[in-house]
C-alpha cells in the first residue's frame, strides 16, 4: 500500500507483479482489515497503493472506499478497484474533503511516514461520522530483531523495507502508540499485536524476565481509535 506523504520506496527495487506493480502496492492486508468495523458503509485508505486491500472492503462487504495515494503511477490500478482515488498528499486533500462523510479512515502503514502524524489524525477525526474511528497499522520498533539489530548489533541501519525503512520519519512502540493518538485528541478503542513471530529466544527472554518483552513477538501493531467528545 501506498503512502499519502512519503511512502516512496524505490520501486524498481521491488518484486513485481504481472501487471508491472510492485507487490508492496497490492498487499491485501487481511490483518488490518479485521479491524476495520463490517458495518462501516463508507471507507477512506489513506495510502490505497493500487487499491487491492480496499477492492477487497468493497467485494466482501459492499462498503464504497475512497483512496488516497501519493504515487501516481497507481492511479489507474486503484481508480480500477476503488469508488474514487484522489493523488497526492493526504494533508492537502483530506482538508477538502466533506465533514462527516466516512465511518472509517485506514491508515495502513502510513503514520510512521509522517513528520506530523497527530495533525493527520485530527484531519481524519473531522472526516468522520458519528461513531466512526480510525483503524492503522504502525511498525513495532521492540520487535525482536529490530531490538537485536539495536542492543546487540549496537547499528540501526535504515533499510528499502520493513521496520527500518529508510522513508520512516516516526518510530512506535506499544507504550508510545496510545500517546500519539491521545496527542490527537483520540480514545484508543483497541490496541493489538499482529504478525506475530516467537522463536525460542524471546520465549527465553521472556522466561528469565517475566514476560517483560512479550510485545517484542509482534511485527506491528493494529490501533482503533474514536475521537474523544
């Protein structure tokens, strides 16, 4: 999926699909998709990329999703999947867009890209219909082999991909990922780990440290958040 505000990565790096989309594009993120409430009848993707995971919100749900994405190049693979796309930069068309008019905002991997993520969330919060919330996905930087990386390596090497991403401009953990949405005036609904990996070390470490690093097993993080009031 696509960034609103910086997800560029270098996309001839990146393996490809038959169409010529680099995979990173057309993730179907069923892991985020969970989250995002079923009721919701109108969806905003922030980042749609070429508009897979949101096509997947319109097939088995009948939800009509809007996105926005920076990349041009994907304006016709999402404008193909999705309702409407608009491109460009999610802090200048989010401000257009109607009061009001979404039951849900999807952040997909996008706020780490963001030098102000908290003022994107206070955009979406005014987006949203009563009861909406915001679902997003945000890298866990505890995760075990970014603390290896870290600790023990003693380097933090940005990366094309992945929780070094070299576009990453914010960093999150468990602990900090409720700050940045009570900074946005959000009450966090849910807060839950995905892409969960546990080999014999951290269950280990976990062991000798009572669970200390538990949070260390997962990959990223799923918030759901409303706006307070």
């Amino acid at each position: 999926m696509g960034v609103c505000g910086g997800r560029d990565r270098l996309a001839l790096m990146q393996p490809t699909s038959l169409d010529g989309v680099p995979l990173y594009y057309k993730g179907p993120r069923p892991e985020v998709a969970a989250f995002v409430p079923r009721d919701a009848g109108r969806i905003l993707d922030v980042g749609c990329g070429a508009g897979v995971f949101g096509q997947t919100l319109r097939l088995e749900r009948g939800a009509e999703v809007w996105g926005i994405e920076m990349n041009p190049d994907m304006e016709p693979h999402a404008a193909a999947r999705l309702d409407k796309v608009l491109i460009g930069d999610c802090r200048l068309l989010m401000p257009t867009l109607e009061a009001a008019s979404f039951d849900a905002v999807v952040f997909a991997d996008v706020l780490e890209h963001l030098a102000e993520p908290a003022a994107t969330l206070r955009d979406a919060a005014r987006l949203l219909a009563p009861g909406g919330c915001v679902v997003a996905s945000l890298p866990n930087l505890r995760y075990w082999e970014a603390l290896a990386h870290i600790v023990w390596e003693g380097d933090f090497r940005y990366r094309e991909e992945g929780i070094f991403d070299r576009t990453h401009l914010r960093f999150f953990t468990k602990k900090s990922i409720p700050r940045l949405f009570e900074e946005a005036d959000f009450s966090v609904v849910s807060l839950q780990g995905v892409n969960a990996n546990y080999g014999r070390k951290l269950k280990l470490l976990n062991l000798l440290t009572g669970n200390r690093f538990e949070d260390s097993k997962y990959w990223q993080f799923v918030v759901v958040a409303k706006p307070k009031g």
